[in-house]
C-alpha cells in the first residue's frame, strides 16, 4: 500500500534519514521503533508533507507521490496524529474537527455537520466525546481522540500515530489499541511510532527498527522478542530493567501530615495527603497526570501553598518555608518537563549547573560570582554524567533533550542530597539515557538518599519503587510493596475503581 | 613548529602552559569575532536605513550626499560637534543601561523618561537647597538624591506588578505623564525662581558646588559622561560576576526556573525596577548638574524613550549601549545640522532611527526562526 525507498533528509549538522526503506501493507499496524533522534518523526513528517526529502520516493498505492504540504498528504488519504497536539485549544471540538476542511455552507460553520462526524466516529471507536466542550477541558488522553476522529473524519486510510501512548493510563492505552485493531479491520492501515517495547510487541504485526537514521531492519513482531529489539534499537546489549538489592530503609526523611491544597483553579486539588520517605528507599507515586502531584511536589518543595496540614523535613516543620530555604535542607528536585520549568535557556550550561545553589560558595563569596570555580565544576559534571556539550559555555538551548535532561539530573544528584524529589525522570528520553538515569538514582538511595518518585511511566514506577503510592483526585488510595504491586492492580487504583 | 612542540611536552608543565598558551588565541579569536559580528550587523542596519532614507531626502528633491555630509560633519566634525555628541549621548547611556537592566531581568520599563524627571528633580533639590559645601560631597548626594528618586518612582511600576500582577508597560507609560506634569507644576509652582523681573517656569540656580566640572573649556562636555561610563562598568559588572546578576537574568529569562532556583521573584524583578529607574534618575541628575544647573519644563526632549531603542540597539548589553548611545547622539547633533545645511527636516532622523531599530529587531526575528526550525530538525 505504501513504499518509501531510500528517504534521504539532511538538517543543518545532521542527516535525519538516510536512505531509509519503508513498506507498510493494508490493514497493518506497523511500528517504527528507535529512540529519540533516530529520525522517526522526520520520516513521518517527510510522508505528511511537513518536510520534502533531498532524495528518495514515496510511492502511495502503486503511484508515485509528491507531497508539497499536509494538505497534499491529506488529499491522498494519509493522516497522522502529532506528539505534541495540534488542537486549538479555545475553540470546541466540533469547531476543531472543521478546522481546514471544506464544507458546502462555506463560509458559514457548519456546526450539525461537525456533530454528525463526532457522534458518529467516536460511537465507532467506542469513546464519548461532546462537541460543544471547548478543547482546552480535556484531558490529554481525550485530545489524542479528537485528532484521531479528526484524521479519520477528513478520509484518512493510512493513519500515523506519533508516540500515542505517551499521554495515557494502562487502560487508556489499551482502549488505544481495541480501537486501532477495530480500524485495521476496516482496511486501514496504522504506522505506530514509539521507542516502548511492550507496546510494540502486544499491537504491531511488523516492525521497522531505525538507530542514527538508518534502518536497521525490518522483522514480523511475532518471530522477536522485546530483548532482541531493544539491542537492534540501542545498538548493544541493554538491560532493561535495573537491578538492585532490597532496601534497608532508615530514619523518616520526608514525613507529609493530613495536607491539603488548592489547585491553579482554585479547586481541591490535595486532600488530607498522608506520606512517609525513609533513608535508603524509593517511594513511587503513580497516577494519570492532573491527580494532585503536581500540587504535592509544590507543596514540598515550598513552590505551591498549602492550606492544611503538616510538611517535615528530618524532623523539621517546613511548611511554610521558602523554596531556597527548602534547597538548603538538602532537597534535591527535578521537576517535570525540565526544559520549561528548570532551564536558563540563554544561560551557559555551566551557569546552569549552579542554579539552586549560584550564591552558595564555592561558586559566590559575598555575592560575587567565582567563574573558574564554576566553570571547574561544570566540567566534572560533564565528565561524570557523560553530558555532550562541545564546552561548558555553550548555551543550555543548544543541548539535545536527553544532554539537557542529564543536565538537570546531574546537577540536583551531585549536591549530595538528603532527599530527591523526581518528576517524570526519563519521560520522552530513550532507553539508554533511562538505563544511566534510572541507575544513578539507584545509586542514591543505596547511599542512603529518601528517594520520591512520580511518574505517569508505570513501569518505571514498578522497575524502581520500594513502595508504591497510588494518587487519585488529589487523595492516596492505595499503599503497596513493590513485590506485592501488579500493573492490572495500580491501573485500576489510577483509575479510581478499587 | 612539532618539533619544538615535542621538545616542550618532554617537561609536562611546560608542555601543559604550552598548550594552554596556544588555546589562547584562538578563545580571543572568538571572543572578539563575536563582538565583531555584532558591531557589523549593527553598522549594516545603519547603512541599509541611510540607504532607505537617502533615496527619500532624493525624492524630495534635495541633495542626499550633500544632507548626509552635513549630518557626518555637524555631529564628529569638530571639537564642537563631538562634544556636543557626547553631551547628547550621556543620559541615552545611563537610561539606556537602566533600560537593559530592566528588559534582561523581564521586566518592560517604558517609564525611563518619567524616572528620568524625578531624577532631575531629585538632584536639584539637593543643589539648589542644600548649602555651599565641598563640590565632591555636593555632587555625591545629587547623585545620590537622583538615584533614590528616580528608582523610587520606578519602585512603584515594579511593586505593582511583582505582587499585584499590574502591567508594567502601562503603568510606566502612565507615570511619565505624571511626572511630567509634576515637573511643570513644580516649576511653575512651589520651586519657581520669583527673583527674576518676568518670572519664566523654571527653578533656581544650582549652587556652584553641585554643578558638574565641565571637560573641555569652551564646550559643553561635563563629568557627566564619565559618570555614565563608570556607570556602564559598574552595570557590567553586576550582570556578569554578580548573584544578584545571576538572579535578575534568571528572572528575566525564565521566571519559572527562577522560583524554582530559589530566586526570590517578586523581589528580584522590583529590584530591577529600582536600579533601572535609579539610572535613569542619574541621567536626569547629569542633566540638570551637568547641562542646564536648574530644573526646567520639558527638561527632556525625549530621550527617555529614545533610550529604548538605544538599549535594544544596543543589545541589551552595556558595551553595546554606549556604541548605540553614541550613534544616537551624533544624529541628534547632525540632524540639526543637516536641517541648516541642506533644509532636510529633523523630523529625518526619526524616520532614520526607526528603521535602525526595525532592521536590527528583524534580524533577531530571523535569528529565531532558524533557531526554530533547527530545533525542529
């Protein structure tokens, strides 16, 4: 149904894709697998007319293909869900669903027809969506839906889906996947980019492993196991879950009493949260986004007010203390999405390596900056975490995400911290840089650190935690050993079924 | 060339002083072809708006060459026109750095021209009615006294916004009305000299030991500049080597990572405020001590707001707003001149100035958009 021979895609620097092979066949689901920067997104933006290759063919039901935009691609049937959304938020479903498409009562909006097409299509894949909600109320999970009835609406038969199951639950995802075997089983065909084993292994029929922009081979999904994909993706022998002794926990470092908090928008979003961190264990919190951790990490580290209850650090009351003063108990915090919300873009990365700690010595004496002191410690950490940067005073912006995730996590492990709270660590980051990460921590909590984990990954959550924390509309509800915790167990706590 | 290289790496310090003696040049090499470039993209800007404007003045039917020589001559032809160019340039500097120093740390001061005033009006209170004292201390505290005032009117734009959410841009804006008007009622008012026969809207004479040194004789060049170029040091010094520094660039760039950072937000963004509008405030104290020795009605012939783009101009970093500051200067002067010479009106230069500024914006946009699409890749 669809070729693509010898796709060749130079960026400034790099070759995205070269010469890579690509065959699809209807009513497959085919998964194009490698970690980040192998080049999947560019090839699948080459076959959506977002890029024109420097050479090679696309070759669409027999006939070659020449893509000048989306709108072409589009045209010929092919439709593909981006990683990040392309919904205008402040506009409703409906109204996105028209968004770019012709209709005969142009250039009025043609709201019945837009209804019909949501009703109808999410009846189909046997999820409920009202068109009239405006975009920016739903969950992400519920977005995904709605560019998927969009891709269909406007006639696709090929469907790209860009790392789908990135945004989530178990079961969400598992709903994902009924509903692309049951567009399969209308003739369609589904390109599945991910860099997820599992995922791979339970929906696709074949697999198309990229590393550096090559292919490294095409094999059918059922003659492979997810150990030997994992080698053809990373290029060596890779294990894919950490090994560690059981813990032997110490004395509470992080105890969180009956705390409650307002969220952004003003609604309840802790209510009478209860924990306890020792020395030497990994606490995991699971739990869909958007259930209250983002409001119990603020909580903790003093960036978001709390209204009730009780935080301490090694026997200390720090509710309402302020985040430098939460710092200087030796917390150490690596938040979610790093890039937004813990980087200097324009900063150099060693000035990036002192932050949280820029006006402690040696890096300040009497607030004046000591540039060879920093710029010495910078390197080591370069060195120590295997950060590639072609020095320590390039800007943070031109480091690649995992270089910069690296970053962050090397700068909040290297302070010798008391307590490490840890967002989402290896969200988006391929398998080895999750390997390396996932070992580090490890590393701390051996050496005596109280380790909290969130995380929307269930099995990183799974893979690391001594105990695991289930979080849902802003209360724990349930409590588990990591030996006793089953994935079929945390996904229903996630969804607030037990 | 190897062979003596070998000769020294046989002695390992020796060898290691070697090669870090050879890296040397080469870490020069890109330092001062970065500021290079930028100084070229500057005078690129320049010319392309010379260019512009040129083939105007022609279609009006006026002599282009004839008006840019008058322009070039008028402002760094002479003694006269330099220093009348430097004269020019001295409070663009010190609002312009006040202004870099509020743009770096986000905070969008347009109110340079009203902290300004208040920094006017600060050092002549202190001139005209403190008592005869030794001209060092006496120009210390104008000094003093105009940062105060100045940063303090400012103060209120970023208290506003730090903790109440208020839109800097419109409160400042806002508050140059405000002191303007001030100023006139004051001068006309409270502060009027009444010793003359037919009083005019202006204060009294400074006393002798508050008024700036001038530089030159028989020019108009004071101590003020050197205060701006202390001034551009001093701010230089506070953006690279400091925490304070460190906090306000955070600040600006990335308010989020800042609080997380464990930066004060709130108090580092007022205080970015204070110390831009305490520049500015020391350019209406060099102005008033330096230029005029009273405090008058439309002491400002709007350099408050041509100081922005002389801060964008200049890229926001303190070598670069002295440059631009003095490019403004100069076509301030020229532009005079030209007007004389060839009958091109002022009003010109305006048009010139803008375009230097889109120009120079435009590029950065550009730089962006391929920052964008490289990201993308």
């Amino acid at each position: 149904m669809l070729q693509m021979c010898g796709i060749t895609k130079h960026f400034p620097g790099v070759v995205a894709n070269d010469s890579i092979d690509l065959e699809v066949e209807a009513r497959e689901v085919h998964a194009l697998l490698g970690e980040n920067g192998a080049g999947k997104t560019t090839l699948m933006n080459i076959l959506y007319g977002v890029y024109s290759p420097d050479r090679g063919e696309i070759i669409w039901k027999g006939k070659s293909l020449r893509l000048r935009n989306p709108r072409d691609a589009i045209e010929h049937g092919i439709g593909m869900v981006h990683q990040h959304f392309t919904l205008i938020p402040t506009l409703s479903v409906a109204e996105n669903i028209l968004l770019g498409q012709r209709t005969p009562h142009e250039p009025f909006f043609d709201a019945s027809a837009a209804e019909r097409i949501v009703r109808d299509l999410s009846q189909q894949l046997g999820v409920k969506i009202d068109p009239h909600v405006k975009v920016s109320r739903l969950d992400a999970g519920t977005q995904q839906w709605v560019e998927i009835i969009r891709a269909l609406s406007r006639g696709a038969e090929l469907l790209i889906l860009d790392e789908p199951t990135s945004v989530l639950t178990p079961g969400e995802a598992e709903r994902l996947f009924e509903a692309i075997k049951m567009l399969t089983g209308k003739g369609k065909s589904v390109i599945f980019v991910t860099h997820k084993l599992k995922e791979t292994m339970a929906l696709c029929q074949r697999v198309t492993v990229l590393r550096r922009g090559k292919v490294v081979g095409t094999v059918n999904a059922c003659e492979t196991t997810e150990h030997e994909l994992a080698r053809m993706m990373v290029g060596r022998e890779i294990s894919l879950h950490v090994e560690r002794r059981p813990c032997t926990p110490g004395d509470v470092v992080l105890r969180v009493e009956e705390v409650s908090a307002l969220g952004t928008r003003g609604q309840q979003a802790l209510h009478r949260i209860c924990l306890e961190v020792r020395e030497g264990e990994i606490l995991g919190i699971a739990g869909v986004a958007g259930n209250g951790q983002t409001e119990l990490v603020g909580a903790i580290t003093g960036l978001h007010p709390v209204t009730a209850g009780r935080i301490e650090i090694a026997g200390e009351d720090v509710t309402r203390c302020s985040p430098r003063q939460i710092i200087q108990r030796g917390v150490a915090y690596i938040p979610d999405r790093p890039w937004q919300t813990a980087t200097l873009p324009d900063f150099t990365v060693a000035h990036n390596a002192i932050l949280r700690m820029h006006w402690d010595a040696p890096f300040a004496q009497k607030g004046i900056l000591r540039p060879t002191a920093i710029m010495q410690y910078a390197n080591q950490l370069m060195t120590q975490y295997d950060i590639r940067a072609s020095s320590s005073r390039v800007v943070a912006r031109q480091l690649s995400g995992g270089n910069l995730q690296k970053l962050i996590v090397a700068r909040e492990l290297a302070r010798q911290p008391r307590l490490i709270i840890a967002v989402n660590p290896t969200a988006g980051l391929d398998i080895g840089a999750r390997e390396f990460i996932h070992k580090r921590l490890i590393e701390q909590r051996d050496k005596g650190c109280a380790i909290l984990l969130v995380s929307a990954d269930l099995d990183e959550i799974m893979d690391l935690s001594d105990r695991i924390a289930v979080m849902y509309m802003g209360r724990v509800v349930g409590h588990v050993t990591c030996d006793k915790a089953t994935v079929e167990m945390l996904g229903l706590m996630m969804a607030g079924v037990v | 060339m190897s062979g003596i290289q070998q000769h020294f790496i046989s002695s390992p310090s020796l060898g290691r002083l070697v090669k870090g003696l050879s890296r040397l040049p080469r870490l020069l090499l890109s330092v001062v072809a970065g500021y290079l470039r930028e100084l070229g993209v500057g005078l690129l800007a320049i010319l392309a708006a010379m260019v512009v404007v040129g083939f105007m003045i022609a279609a009006a039917g006026l002599d282009t060459l004839r008006a840019y020589r008058a322009l070039l001559e008028g402002s760094v032809g002479s003694i006269n026109g330099i220093s009348e160019t430097l004269v020019r340039a001295t409070p663009l500097i010190l609002i312009g750095l006040g202004i870099a120093v509020a743009f770096r740390g986000g905070m969008w001061n347009i109110g340079g021209e009203g902290q300004f005033y208040l920094g006017a009006l600060g050092a002549a209170l202190v001139g005209i009615y403190l008592p005869p004292m030794s001209p060092v201390v006496h120009v210390l505290l104008a000094l003093l006294s105009g940062f105060t005032c100045g940063g303090l009117w400012a103060a209120i734009a970023g208290y506003l916004r730090a903790r109440r959410g208020a839109n800097e841009i419109v409160v400042t804006i806002m508050m140059n009305y405000l002191a303007a008007f001030l100023i006139s009622f004051l001068v006309s008012g409270p502060l009027r000299d009444n010793s003359r026969l037919i009083p005019v809207p202006q204060t009294p004479r400074i006393v002798d030991s508050a008024v700036l040194p001038r530089l030159i004789p028989q020019t108009r060049i004071h101590a003020g500049f050197l205060i701006a170029i202390v001034a551009a040091v001093a701010v230089w010094f506070l953006l690279e080597r400091t925490t304070v520094g460190y906090s306000i660039k955070a600040t600006g760039e990335n308010p989020e990572a800042a609080r997380y950072g464990g930066i004060n937000v709130p108090l580092i963004s007022t205080l970015a405020m204070v110390l831009s509008g305490g520049l500015a405030g020391i350019a209406g104290m060099s102005e008033v001590t330096g230029v005029h020795r009273y405090l008058l009605e439309g002491i400002s012939p709007g350099y408050g707001y041509l100081a922005i783009a002389v801060a964008l101009f200049g890229g926001l970093s303190p070598l670069g707003v002295i440059l631009s500051a003095l490019f403004f200067g100069a076509l301030m002067v020229g532009a005079e001149a030209m007007q004389r010479a060839v009958g091109v009106p002022v009003a010109t230069i305006y048009l010139l100035q803008g375009l230097v500024v889109i120009f120079v914006l435009a590029r950065q946009v550009l730089l962006r958009r391929r920052r964008i699409l490289d990201l993308k890749a």
